[in-house]
C-alpha cells in the first residue's frame, strides 16, 4: 500500500521508516544535525508549499529520503494505520 504524504506525492508503506514532527523533533541538535547532513547530500525533498509540519524518512534499496511534509504528523500515522488495514 502507499500513504499520501502530500503534494500528489506517495510513498510505499514499506519504505517508510518513520514520520517525526517537525516542530518537537527539531528541537534536538541530532535531527538538526541529520537533516543538515541530509540536505547537504541532496537527500531532501520539499514537498511543502506553505510552512511544513513533518518530515518522513524514507528507504529504497539502500538509499534515504527526506520529504518535508505539509501534513501534520498525527495525519500522516493515522493514514498509515488505515492503509495497513486493507493489507
């Protein structure tokens, strides 16, 4: 199955590794440290036009991607869930 993260994109729900808000997970240096390093490697892709929400961490035959979401993070997990059932 796929989830809908926003902006007509899709992502398969096996590729995904995790869905992390952004407001509360930014606060920590790690994350600001990993989506530095993420952008620096061209591994981000911005699928928000307004001011982004969340950031879902992708993983497709060894390779990483960050889409930075305009769908809140609770949306985006109860939409996980919901796909999962029709699996």
């Amino acid at each position: 199955m796929y989830l809908h993260l926003g902006a007509e994109v899709m992502a398969k729900n096996r590729q995904i590794i995790g869905v992390f808000d952004l407001d509360t997970s930014t606060v920590t240096q790690p994350t600001k440290d990993f989506l530095s390093r993420a952008e620096n490697k061209g591994q981000v892709i911005n699928i928000s036009e307004n001011l982004p929400k969340s950031f879902v961490l992708c993983e497709e035959n060894g390779r990483f991607s960050v889409y930075i979401s305009p769908l809140a993070s609770s949306t985006l997990r109860r939409r996980a869930r919901n796909t999962r059932t029709f699996e």
